[in-house]
C-alpha cells in the first residue's frame, strides 16, 4: 500500500454485487475527468454488478422513486462498466500489494453487500491504508467496513444515519422486505458502538442534498486526518470532490 502523495490510482474496493451506483459512478466520473486514474477491485476479480433496485428502480413503489439513482448518475454508471478498468479488475488479495494513491467504500443496502463487510480480506486493506497514511474515502455502509476493521476507534466519521435507514425501510417494507435493512442492527447504531465513547459520529443537516455538477458542495463530508466520510448518494460528488483536493 502506498503513501500519500504516492502517484497511484484511487482503488475502489467492490462487493461483487449489490453496490450503490451512484456512490461510485458518480466519483468515477468526477475522478476521470479531471484525469485521475481509477482502478476497481472485487473478490472474484470479475466485473462487479449493483443493485439494480437502486440503479433503475426495479421493484419499488412509487412513493420510494426517490431511492433510485439519479439520472446523472445512471448515465455515469453506463460509462463506468464500459471502461477498461472496470471490466478487469484486480481481487480484493490483490489490491493489498497494489501502489494506490488513495482508496474508496463505498456502500449499498442489498444482500449481496454482506461478503464485503464480513471479509477479513476488505478488513486488512482498510487496517493497511490506514496504517500507510493512505487517503481513504468511505460513503454509507462502506463506513461500516471500516469500523469492523477497527480503524475508527477514537475518530469524527459519519455514515448512512438512522433515520435515512429508517426511512428506506418504511419507504420500501410492503414492496421489498428487508431490502434496504442489511443487518438487524442500523449502521448508524453499530458505527457509534465500534467508533467507542471517544469517537465522534456526525448526522449531518436533517434535510440532506444532492451534490453534483451543479452543486459540487451541496453534500456533507466529515474530514479526520486522511479519512474522509459521507453519509448517502447524495454526497458522493462532494466526497469526491473532497478527495481528489487531498490528491492534489
């Protein structure tokens, strides 16, 4: 794992299914056209897939239309698995030994994000970019995976809240059960009790926003060190955004 400073590409370490769309093509996009260099990463080393819930809305009622991902970011996505560098990426054992200049968790609520935040192997990459000064940047349950990990103790983050879970699930609990609840347990709840009573875990305003082009700034991001943390899709851009200024 590299250092900061270090040349490399940002890796986005993937589940191989079940991610949120927006929380990387959305990054990806920004990344690339300011002419950064993106690598991806999954267990198998084959392309991952998202959560087509959350892509094109598959399945959800028309009082939860808001969860899926906005146009901007189905148009970036379409882009993004068409690249060469999503279509071969490397395997989570893989990125371990790989000269990153900085790395991404992102999130996704669906079933097929569990192997990704169980895996021990997702667990050593985040222990070994922290423990390189590596720039990481971590959105919704990819936050998750780093305080399992056990890099967060004592540290300001933020990650999906409450009750932007909450309301996902009420939203959603007729039309697809269990969809938008990973674990019995809320995010919000498990990332406090692993950041420990020293830790500090930020909400962010009541009524978030979408970043994007237009409003580059208009998501929430927490800043500790060389960590960077974002809550929901919505602030995907400005976390990007946020990263890329570390990265120079």
């Amino acid at each position: 794992m590299s250092g900061p400073g270090t040349a490399g590409p940002i890796m986005v370490i993937l589940p191989q299914t079940d991610f949120d769309p927006s929380e990387v093509a959305l990054p990806w996009r920004l990344w690339t056209d300011i002419g950064l260099a993106v690598g991806f990463a999954t267990e198998t080393g084959g392309p991952a897939a998202c959560d087509p819930v959350t892509l094109d809305g598959t399945g959800l009622p028309l009082i939860a239309r808001a969860l899926r991902a906005s146009e901007a970011a189905r148009v970036a996505y379409a882009a993004m698995i068409a690249s060469p560098a999503f279509r071969q990426p490397l395997r989570w054992d893989e990125a371990q030994s790989n000269d990153a200049a900085a790395l991404l968790f992102p999130g996704g609520h669906a079933p097929g994000m569990k192997p990704y935040l169980e895996s021990p192997v997702v667990a050593g990459l985040a222990q070994a970019a922290f423990a390189a000064g590596t720039p990481v940047a971590a959105i919704c349950h990819g936050v998750l995976a780093l305080a399992r990990a056990g890099v967060l103790a004592r540290r300001r983050t933020t990650a999906l809240t409450g009750p932007m879970e909450d309301l996902a699930v009420v939203l959603t609990r007729r039309a697809l059960p269990g969809h938008y609840r990973t674990y019995p347990e809320s995010v919000e709840a498990e990332v406090r009790r692993l950041i420990g009573p020293n830790g500090r875990f930020e909400r962010g305003p009541l009524l978030p926003r979408h970043a994007g082009v237009r409003a580059p700034e208009a998501g929430f991001v927490v800043s500790d060190g060389s960590y960077l943390s974002a809550r929901w899709p919505g602030d995907a851009w400005t976390l990007a955004l946020r990263l890329a200024e570390r990265l120079g």
